[in-house]
C-alpha cells in the first residue's frame, strides 16, 4: 500500500510494506512503514518522520530488505557490529560544520547498532559499540557547544540520561566476570543475575523509545543542516579554547582531589575521561612536535582512572548489597585495590599536566 504526501517542500512516498524475504530454506518476515523522498529536502523527510514516530510509536530501523537477504543466505541473524571510524576535522570549514560532521559519523556508527538491539537480534559487540557510540555523541554536544549558535545542550543531557543505562548494563556484567569467584554467599550473586537481566530488558525498550527514536531523528536533522549565521573566528580558534578550558578543568579537579576522600576523584576522573576522548580530534589540525608523548601521557592516566572507576562502582554497588558476612572479604579487597589505583590516577594525571604544553 503506497500513498505520496506533500509535507513542507517534499513530496514523500509512504509505503506500508507486509511481507517476507525468503530462500530456499529459510525466511525473514517483515512488516515496516517505508517513507521515501521523491523530491524535497531530507530535512523535511526527517520532520516528517519524526511526527509519525510520535503518532505511531514507530522505532527506527536503518536495516534494508537486500541485507535481510544477505543473512538469510549466509544464515545468520545479524550482520557484524558497526564499528567507528576515525573522526577527522577538516581546517578549511568553520566550527560548526565540522560539529555537525561529527555528530553525523557518530550516528552512522550508532544506528545500525541501535537496530540491532530494537530487533532483539544483538550480540554483545553490538551492545558495545552502541553505547561508544551514545558517549562519542554525548561527548561532542557537551565539550564543543560553543562550536554552534545551536542549542545542544539538551541533547547533550538526554544522551547522557541514554548512555547511564549501557553503562549499568556493563558494569553488572564486569563485577559478574570479576567478583563471581569471590562471592561466597548466592543470595548475592542471584542479586547480580537479576540487575543484569532487568537492566537488558529495560535497554531493549529504551533503544526504540519514542523519546529517544525521536532524539536520532533530531540529531540527524542538525548533523544534515547549517548555521545561518556566520562565525567570527576559525576552526583553530574555537579548537584552542577548547582544550585550555579543559587543561583548565583538569588542573582544577587534581588540586581538589584527596585521596583521603576518595569521592572528591569524581571530577578529575570525569575530566580525563572528556580530555582522552577530545584531545585525539582536537589536535589534528596542530602541527606539534613530541604530540605522541603528550598522548601517551594522557592515556597512561586515562588507564588508571578507568580501573579507578571499575573499582568504585563496584564497591559502591556492594556496599548497597545486603551483604553477607563471608562477602565482606570481597569489599575489602575492591578497597584496598581503589586506593592503590586512586594513587596511581593522581600520579599519572599530574605527570600529564607536566608533560604537556598548550597548543599555540
């Protein structure tokens, strides 16, 4: 059934397609709304979309009936995970043309992840690099917004609000493989089983959440858009900035931190985990000399803010356990080993803030 709609400037072809793809041993049924754009701008296709998924409760599915096809003849269920590509800045465009560039790399490796998932089909790979992906984008609307005269800063919440389910998933299921063995008592161990299955289902129904199908179509929206105002200074001004304001927050965050209030690491651990992820894009288009020692040094104090972390969700998470008493040895040992890396991280961050210069 096809019917072709005037919305805006685009005339749309709405296609409500109940079928099959099929071979000789095997079948794929489908049952999808297919818009197509027959003239117009994508701009409105997406508009157009995002007041059906609104309507409808539709989710998005970037899969096509061709691969449907393909893994029925290879007879697997789903195709490799989406892996990211290396983001480049291109020097010639203004700031916010390569924002929006980005943002549309990170969605081309989000989505096809994304429907994975919402079909139910996933593989741990897949579960992965979606939320890479979900923190690539949440990343880049929040340390770059003055890139833009855009407003990204809801965005940038919504996405982080998306991404804590991943990252709760994934946790659970490192203090699995982790703590397993050292949990004597199985009432805690089942405690873990249930949190892994429950946050699985909840993230099964949040990928194709109204809100948040919603949300990719607005990202895809401003990722195919432009500024219609003009911006003052060039890609390597706003660049610049950038990076003193997080040199700036980093040194901050090391002078607060006390390892005698493990808590007060939060900030400094938040702030090298932005800087590993910027820091890579930003200096791209510098021409500095001994730039691989400065990112060595970033990511030796990256790793043991990582392992810094691991540590201290888990032991959070038992201390909200009703633990047993033969479980409180497996607390004791997450302490013990915190503080070790919680040394490591401060060591590791103040030898980076040496090492390095600011970009001129």
């Amino acid at each position: 059934m096809q019917n072709v709609i005037t919305f805006e400037d685009a005339e749309i072809e709405i296609s409500l397609d109940i079928g099959e793809v099929k071979t000789e041993t095997a079948k794929q049924e489908i049952y999808e709304v297919e818009f197509e754009l027959k003239s117009g701008s994508i701009q409105s296709l997406l508009a157009f979309s995002f007041e059906w998924v609104k309507k409808y409760q539709l989710w998005l599915d970037v899969r096509s009936k061709a691969e449907f096809g393909n893994l029925l003849v290879l007879g697997h269920k789903v195709n490799p995970a989406k892996l990211a590509k290396e983001p480049q800045l291109n020097k010639k465009d203004t700031a916010d043309k390569n924002l929006r560039g980005l943002i549309a790399n990170q969605l081309q490796h989000l989505l096809p992840n994304i429907s994975a998932i919402s079909a139910q089909v996933a593989e741990p790979e897949h579960i992965l690099q979606a939320q890479t992906a979900l923190h690539h984008l949440h990343l880049t609307l929040s340390l770059f917004k003055d890139w833009t005269h855009s407003k990204t800063e809801k965005w940038a919440h919504q996405l982080s609000a998306f991404e804590s389910h991943f990252k709760n998933l994934q946790h659970f299921e490192h203090m699995q493989r982790t703590l397993g063995a050292l949990l004597q008592n199985p009432k805690t161990a089942e405690s873990l089983d249930k949190d892994i299955l429950y946050a699985n289902e909840k993230l099964i129904n949040l990928v194709k959440s109204t809100q948040n199908v919603q949300h990719y179509l607005e990202l895809l929206m401003f990722s195919l858009g432009q500024s219609e105002k003009p911006q003052a200074h060039d890609l390597k001004w706003f660049a610049q900035n950038t990076l003193q304001h997080q040199y700036k927050q980093l040194q901050e965050s090391l002078n607060d931190a006390d390892l005698s209030d493990l808590e007060s690491l939060e900030a400094l651990a938040q702030h090298l985990n932005e800087l590993k992820f910027s820091f890579p894009i930003l200096t791209n288009i510098y021409d500095v000399k001994n730039l691989q020692k400065y990112a060595k040094s970033l990511n030796d104090a990256q790793q043991a803010c990582e392992q810094y972390q691991v540590l201290a969700s888990s032991s959070s998470y038992l201390q909200q356990t009703d633990l047993d008493a033969s479980d409180w040895f497996a607390l004791g040992w997450l302490t013990a080993k915190q503080e070790v890396y919680a040394e490591k991280l401060l060591e590791a961050t103040e030898q980076f803030l040496v090492s390095r210069k600011f970009l001129k």
